[in-house]
C-alpha cells in the first residue's frame, strides 16, 4: 500500500487529534438498520486502528433517529474505562440521565447557529436552546464527566443563506461559558471555503478563544472539507472531526452529505509530517469492510484510491 511523501512543514502544528464520528454521525442518517454486532465490530476495528476518540452513539429518542435506538446496547459492550474515550450525544436530560445511567465519562451537546435549524433539530427556538443545555452540562460536569460542545450551520444554513460570523461567535463562547471543554464549529451543509474559516477562528481569536478551545467538523458536500481543514490547521487548529470513509450526513438538513473522510484527512497530514497516531492501512481496511456491510462503495478518495485496482 502506498503512503504519500513526507515534507515537514515547520509551521504547522506537530501533532492533531483526530475527533472520529464515523459510528454516531457517520451511520444516524442510514435507513437502513445497522445490527448491533456490526456497530460494534466498527467502533472496535476504529480503535483497533488508533482512533484516540471514538463518538460510539447518540442517546437520542428513537422517534426522531430509528439507526441509534440500540444505544444503550452498544454502550453496553464497550470499555468505558479504557484509553479510548467512546463519547455520546445527549440531547436533553433525558439524554444526560440515559448516559450517566450507562457510565459514560464523556458526552456532547448539539447546538446550533440558526433559528430555522434549532427548530427542525431541536425542537426549539435559537434562544431556548440553551436555557435546555445549561441544565445538561451543568449536571455532567458536576457528575465529573467531560461536555464537548457541536455548533451547527456555522458556514451556511439552507433555510437562512450565509450565517453571520459575529452569531457563531456568540453562540459558541456561550456554549463554552456553560461549561464545554471544546467547541466544536460545524459545516454541516459543505457550503465553507477556506478564507471563511479563516475568518471564521480569526474571530474566535479576537474575541478571547483560541484553538485550543475549538474543533473543526467539516462536511464535502461541495469538494472543500480537506482545503478547509488546511485552512484550519494553518491557523493551529489541532482537533478535527472525521468520518471513517466519509460516511455520514444529517437527518434534519437534507443537503448535508457525507463528512470530511478520516482517511483523506490522514493522508494529507501524513504528507505534511503532522502526527496523528493512525494507522491508514487498518483504518481504510475499517472502511472497505463498512462499505461492503452497507452496500456500497466508500465515497473516500483515499480508500478508493489505497484499495482498488
């Protein structure tokens, strides 16, 4: 299997953490049902391959995503105890019991940047929204266990057209205010280019948070996850959000296709000299496998690329 050449570029960070969400965000919009044993098999060959953070499920009601009705199950089986954190999305207090129930150390809120997305998502107005979050992240930093923060629609909104980077701004610092160790700053329609997330953190930076604080969690839907994620690393982002063989999308926003594929994203760092601790072999193995499971080819180019011909 081939490897790209390496050329260390000095001002780059030296190391990132790859944030994986190929077994939450990557299989929610399926619908088709995906047994248990074989999400299973997926978070553990995801791990097995040095995936540091591996988001195993969402607590969410079985109403509105039928794929993660076996949540419990699957937590169930893993080791919360382990090296590996297996994050969980909670999306109340209902969520946040269900996850304490079940001894996880951390989870994640999802908010948004958009009135219209927070009440298609949410089931809420852009301001309620957190009143119905301070409660969560208060209980799970008190109960001692990590919160990270997802802020939706920070690039685009289908509904609202160009969302206005002063309102991402203060909406996530509100998000970390609560108590979130790190924000999360979502594409979730692809519509982001490279100079807008540089914009985008500059502004984060102008208002007291750096990138320490903050993540990136791009979405391909119009080719630009990987430049953005350049963009981003450029401007010493060292967490990035990615989905094994770029599965995913968002079951309440219809033009949010596939996330930023994890083994592109270590593909272009390996080439940089950035260390990130994955093993691309096993990891497009992971996805070869996943594909075959779900019945189609994996949309990376990198697993296309390092597995056929």
């Amino acid at each position: 299997m081939s490897l790209p050449a390496v050329h260390r570029d000095p001002t780059l960070p030296e190391r990132v953490t790859i944030y994986e969400v190929g077994a939450r965000d990557g299989l929610q919009n399926e619908s088709a049902l995906v047994p248990l044993e074989t999400k299973l098999e997926f978070v553990q060959r995801l791990t097995a391959a040095g995936l540091p953070i591996v988001e195993a499920t969402s607590f969410v009601h079985p109403k509105w995503v039928p794929q993660l009705a076996d949540a419990a199950d699957l937590v169930s089986r893993l080791d919360l105890r382990g090296a590996t954190p297996y994050p969980v999305l909670v999306p109340n207090e209902r969520g946040l019991d269900r996850a304490l129930e079940a001894g996880v150390t951390h989870v994640a809120v999802f908010a948004s940047a958009t009135e219209t997305f927070a009440a298609k998502n949410l089931n809420s107005t852009y301001e309620t929204q957190f009143a119905m979050f301070e409660p969560v992240v208060r209980r799970a930093v008190d109960a001692g266990v990590q919160v990270r923060a997802y802020l939706s629609m920070c690039f685009g909104d289908p509904w609202e057209g160009e969302v206005a980077v002063d309102r991402v701004v203060t909406a996530g610092k509100r998000l970390l205010e609560m108590g979130a160790y790190e924000l999360s700053l979502g594409d979730t329609i692809g519509v982001g280019t490279a100079h807008h997330v540089e914009v985008l953190l500059d502004a984060y930076a102008e208002a007291g948070v750096g990138t320490d604080r903050l993540a990136m969690h791009f979405h391909d839907t119009y080719g630009q996850a990987l430049a953005n994620a350049y963009a981003a690393l450029r401007r010493g982002v060292t967490t990035f959000d990615a989905s094994a063989g770029g599965l995913g999308g968002c079951p309440y926003a219809k033009s949010a296709t596939g996330n930023l594929a994890t083994e592109d994203l270590v593909w272009m760092l390996d080439g940089l000299g950035v260390a990130h601790g994955v093993d691309l072999p096993a990891l497009a193995e992971t996805s070869v496998w996943m594909a075959q499971q779900l019945g189609r080819p994996s949309p990376s180019a990198v697993v296309r690329a390092l597995t056929t011909g």
